[in-house]
C-alpha cells in the first residue's frame, strides 16, 4: 500500500513524498484501532495543521486528489 501510495504521490508531485511514521488523533485511528485496517494519511500542502490559522494550499488539492485515487484504483486492480 506504501509503495503504491508513494508512486503516485510522486507521479502527482514531481518529487519524492516526504513519509512520516507518527501517533496522531485523526478519524483514521478508528479504522487502525479498532477495526484493524492499515491506514495511510495523503493530504494537501498547507501550514499550521490542527493550530490556530489552519490553511490549505489550494493548488495542491487537484494533485494529491488524483494521487488519492490512483492509490484506490491500483489497490482495486483497476487500472
């Protein structure tokens, strides 16, 4: 799922993706916690995240959504 993720990203972004591996409080801890289900978090640029000021980059919303659903698609195997 990384990899496949990370190809995408790239392909979108022109560059290598920057991972992090971190404890968070984000709707996707439900899936991980309590449902089991590995997660990956793939969201736009911006600054001040979870802090007071929060902005999104709105150039970068078409970009990290078609690496979204890249991702969705290969792991389905339609593409």
């Amino acid at each position: 799922m990384v990899k496949t993720a990370r190809r995408n990203l790239k392909a979108e972004l022109g560059q290598e993706a920057k991972l992090a591996l971190a404890r968070s409080v984000a709707d996707t801890n439900h899936l991980a916690v309590h449902g089991g289900v590995s997660t990956i978090i793939m969201g736009p640029s911006g600054g001040n995240t979870c802090e007071a000021n929060e902005w999104v980059d709105t150039e970068s919303l078409p970009k990290i959504t078609r690496a979204i659903v890249k991702t969705v698609l290969d792991l389905l195997g339609t593409i």
